[in-house]
C-alpha cells in the first residue's frame, strides 16, 4: 500500500513516498474466540525533532486484535492483558484503517537522530550564527 494513501499517516511524515506492506491473518482459539492477527512492516521519513530533517523509521508492527461480537460483552482481559487488543467486530472490519491505526499508535512520541547533522559553518547557515547570540536581544535584569 502506498504511504502516500494513508491521509492520518501522511500528515506525520517528513516525505511520504514507499510503500507500507501488512498482512491480515484470522484465527480462532481453542475456546472457538476469533482474532486477527496483523503484522506491518516497511519504512517511514519521519520529521527529526531536533533538526526537522527526515530521519528513517524502519516499521516493524505485529498485533493480535480480539474480535468482539455484536451483542457480546467487551472481555475483562483486553483491558488487562497487554498481549493483545480488542475492537468491535461489525460487518466488514475497514482493513486499511485498521492498518493505518495501529502505525499511529506505534509511532515513536518524539522522533530524532542519534546524532543529527549539524548545520556547518562557512556555508552561511544558522552555524555561522552562535545559538547564543539571540539571548543578547534579551533584556534580562542582572543582579
Ligand atoms: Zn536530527
């Protein structure tokens, strides 16, 4: 699937082009109760937090989803249990939105670099400028 198609995603990307692949498997357990199991993977340009360059994000995402009939009461466990999660089985689950809404959860608060490139002096970039000189701007009181 194209990033590019994915309206909620592409907002938090740097560049939005590649492509995300998933895989959607169902499965009952032994007590006859069904889940999907899901597994995303690729690579997203993410905006870096400290120096707004993309910076890479390999994608690697799997979940297992309980399926909640209709009628049938939200288990105890999906609250408790972190081993998997539950949503509401009506009709035809949206499978793409699924998709795209377990990339949103997994996406990493505050993006970065290890180690970002700096902007160089001598190439009249913001490196010229000491990130102090702004403060002299300030009239702070001094004691
Ligand atoms: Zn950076």
């Amino acid at each position: 699937m194209p990033v590019v198609s994915l309206e909620r995603l592409r907002d938090m990307l740097e560049v939005s082009d590649g492509f995300v692949t998933f895989s959607v498997e169902g499965e009952t357990d032994k007590d006859g109760v069904p889940f999907l199991h899901l597994h995303v993977g690729g690579s997203l340009q993410l905006r870096c937090q400290r120096c707004l360059a993309p910076v890479n994000y390999p994608l690697e995402l799997s979940n297992r989803l309980r399926l909640v009939r209709p009628g049938e009461v939200w288990p105890d466990e999906a609250l408790q249990d972190d081993s998997f999660d539950a949503i509401d089985a009506v009709g035809a689950v949206d499978v793409l939105m699924l998709i795209e809404e377990e990339i949103l959860l997994g996406l990493p608060p505050y993006p970065h670099h290890e180690y970002c490139l700096l902007p160089q002096k001598g190439l009249g970039g913001v490196g010229d400028q000491s990130p102090f000189s702004v403060l002299a701007d300030l009239n702070v009181p001094r004691h």
